[in-house]
C-alpha cells in the first residue's frame, strides 16, 4: 500500500492529474493489447473492427475495437475470452443471469489479492474507513462477486469483517446494535428493510445503533431515498454510492467520496486499472461535462477474463465540473449516479421513461415505502403502451390511499410529462429485494 493521507490510499495513484492519469492508461493498454494478441478469440474480436491487440500500442486504436457484449460471450460458453489456462485460476464468479444463462468471469490469485482487494480498499478509505473498524458484508456471496469483493477489501483495509451476507433481517437488526457495526455493504432497500426490522423489534437505529457507513450497491439510489435513509440512522451516517460490474472485475468502477457525495456523484475511483468511456449510445462518441453517456468499460490489469470496451449499457451523466475535487482527486472523473440502462429505458407513448424518475418521486413523497414500488408495463419487447406505477403507503400513513396514489401521479405527471395511473397498496403488499430490484415486470 502507498502512504495514506487524509482522503486517500493510494495517493501517488489517485491525486494524479488527467494527463499523467492517462499516460499510465496508455502504457497499460500497450501492454494489454500484447497479451491479448496471444490469445486467438481476442484477435478475432479485434479483426470484427480491421485491427489487431497490438495496434493498442497507440491508444487511439482503441476507438476502433468492436465492442463487446454479453451475447458474444453466451456464443463462447462455459469460458468465454479466458486468457490465462484454467488450471491458473483460482475462482469463477458470474453475472446474475437474470436475462439468460450466467457468464462465468475468471480470477487468478493475483487478480483478487493483488488487483480486486486493493480496488475496494481504496473505494473503502475515501469512504472514511479505517483499520479497525467493523463491517457487516451484506452483499451475496456464491458465484456473485459482489461479496468476495468486500470480503478482499476489508481485510486489505484491516476491517474487521462480518459476512452474514443478504438476509435474516432480524437477526442483523440485532447485531447492528450488539455487534457495534460501523460499516454496511448492502442494497439500499435491504437497508431500509433492516431499519424496519430493527424498530418492529423495538431497537432505534438511530441511538441504539453505530452505523457511521453504508456502501451502497447492487442497484443505485436516489437522492431522496439516501436522504431518508441517513435521516433514520445515527448522525453523521453517510450512505455512499457505488457502481461497478461483474465484467468490469467487481464492484470497483466509481464511489462517492464524503465532498462528491454531497452532489449525488462518484468518482471513477480505479481508473488507473480500469479505463472508463463514456459514450452517447446512439453515435458511439464520448460525451462531455453535463451530458449523458454509456459507460464502456476496459480492464488494463486483470490477468484472467479482461474485457475491452465491454458496454454495460448503463447510462450515467458527467458531472458538470468532473475535475479537480476538493478531496484532492484531480484526474478521476465524477459522474452521477446510474440513471438507468439504455436497455430498460422505457418509450411510453414516445416519451422515455428511466426507473430512476419513478424512484425520485416515490422516495420524495411523505407516506409511501421508500423501498417499495414496481413498474409494471403490457410489454416489454416493443414500446409499451400501458404503464402503472404501484407504491405501498406506510403502516402509520392516516390518508386515503387514492388520495396518496393521486400525490404521486401528480408528480409523475409533472416530471415525466406523461399522466402515469397509479395504484397505492398496504404496506407489505409488493415485492421486496435482499439485492438488485427487479422494478419493471410485465403484468397482462
């Protein structure tokens, strides 16, 4: 590890300015396109755009790679663009496959010791974690990265880890307060799930737990609904944002330091090891500060399963001033947090809908469960024509339910410019997710 300052880990990495930022990504991706040029599915990619892997000796090739996507990879099953032997990797971790089969990802040794371990702990000291304090991991472990990765970064931190993983709410509300957990890594609706679990049980979170900070992941959350949460647990609880993916090595991509959190945004905090595009989806151009794009994503470091401009379809806006942040990050970009996916975007009657603005209202109306509400459309496979917004109101909510579903349709209205019907349930009624939310369902 580099020498820790204030707000850094890595500070001869991370304070870097754009240019000698970029100087290391290029020489990264000199020494990428020579591995990946022994590797024959990786110069049959390359030739799909008429270049070879050792063209990215000049790092304006890399515009011209085909992009990669998931059905490429379901196409190369069980071990899709492995460049190292399978004898030499040491774990397979794999996407959720809740859109088909699961692609299986390898790491060596090295890529969860050396590389995924030192990604997160540094994600976790811009946080404000140090050694010693106490984590509860409560991201899923199995084939899902998502609790192996802060497995790795708490014990490169020297944080004292509890991985019970997702579920048994009642039991953690307890440990919460028992155990004097400083740390959880948990979806944001688990979270409020467990804030509701604790208080049914007659412990306060907010005076009888430490909680000082929550590593938000597996789906993003709203300004408001991260306003409400921070309002139920201790002061001075902060509740950070974090995106990465499966492809990309884990959940390493961007996180929220204690000044970009106050703006919403992240920092694409591991650039020196992962390279971030952010593209218009439509021209394949990068797109500038305020606007929204695609991230793209290439690995430089990872030794087995490396990705090269991998589309994960998520869309996120720059911000709009992405340099030079008070916590002295000066080369690693802010960005917002995900608005959605350019392929769960919804065209309702010719005007686009994001999951995001539906959770925004939701979450900013008095009365309704936070972490409750589902989208339900005709159709999924062409623009739907029909859309309902369901909510659930609060067991101590003294209202009429239509008069609440009348609130948020209102507000709909008014930001989606699109009158939305929608129904309001008794708390309990909808779905609730340990990890990532499935809001948009088909209902016939």
């Amino acid at each position: 590890m580099g020498q820790p300052n204030a707000t850094m880990l890595h500070p001869e990495m991370e304070a870097l300015d754009r240019d000698d930022l970029q100087a290391i990504q290029h020489a990264k991706l000199a020494k990428l396109g020579a591995r990946l040029a022994a590797a024959p599915e990786w110069v049959a990619q390359f030739a799909k755009g008429g270049v070879h892997p050792k063209d990215l000796a000049d790092p304006q090739a890399l515009a011209s790679v085909p992009f990669l996507d998931k059905s490429q990879l379901r196409e190369r099953y069980p071990f899709p663009m492995l460049t190292e032997d399978v004898g030499r990797v040491t774990r397979f971790c794999a996407t959720s496959g809740t859109t088909g089969l699961p692609v299986l990802f390898g790491y060596t040794d090295w890529d969860m010791k050396g590389l995924l371990a030192k990604q997160v702990a540094r994600q976790l000291y811009a946080h404000g974690l140090r050694p010693g304090h106490r984590g509860y991991n409560g991201f899923g472990f199995g084939l899902w990265v998502g609790g192996l990765a802060y497995d790795l970064g708490m014990a490169e931190l020297g944080v004292i880890n509890f991985p019970v993983g997702p579920g048994r709410s009642d039991l953690v509300a307890e440990w919460m307060r028992d155990m004097q957990w400083d740390l959880a890594t948990v979806s944001p609706v688990f979270l409020a799930s467990l804030i509701r679990a604790a208080r049914e049980k007659g412990i306060d979170p907010k005076t009888e737990w430490r909680l000082r900070f929550a590593v938000i992941g597996g789906q993003s959350v709203s300004r408001a609904f991260r306003d409400e949460l921070e309002a139920e647990l201790p002061d001075g609880f902060k509740s950070f944002n974090t995106y990465g993916t499966t492809e990309a090595g884990g959940p390493i991509v961007s996180v929220a330091c204690p000044h970009s959190h106050e703006n919403d945004e992240m920092h694409l905090i591991n650039e020196d090891s992962v390279l971030t595009e952010i593209l218009d989806p439509d021209t394949f151009k990068p797109v500038g500060p305020g606007e929204i794009g695609e991230i793209v994503v290439t690995t430089l470091d990872k030794q087995a399963s490396p990705v090269v401009r991998w589309r994960t379809r998520d869309l996120v806006r720059i911000s709009d001033q992405p340099w030079d942040c008070p916590c002295g990050r000066k080369g690693m970009a802010k960005i917002g947090r995900i608005i959605g996916r350019s392929d769960d975007m919804l065209k309702v009657r010719g005007v686009l809908v994001y999951p995001s603005q539906i959770e925004d209202v939701v979450a900013g109306t008095p009365g309704t469960v936070k972490e409750a509400w589902q989208i339900y459309v005709d159709s999924l496979e062409v623009s739907p024509k029909e859309m309902v917004v369901a909510i659930e109101h609060e067991r101590s909510y003294n209202g009429s339910a239509d008069d609440l579903a009348g609130t948020v349709g209102r507000a709909l209205q008014s930001r989606l410019g699109l009158k939305v019907p929608v129904e309001c349930h008794p708390e309990g009624t909808l779905p609730r997710y340990e990890a990532k939310a499935q809001r948009v369902q088909v209902r016939k």
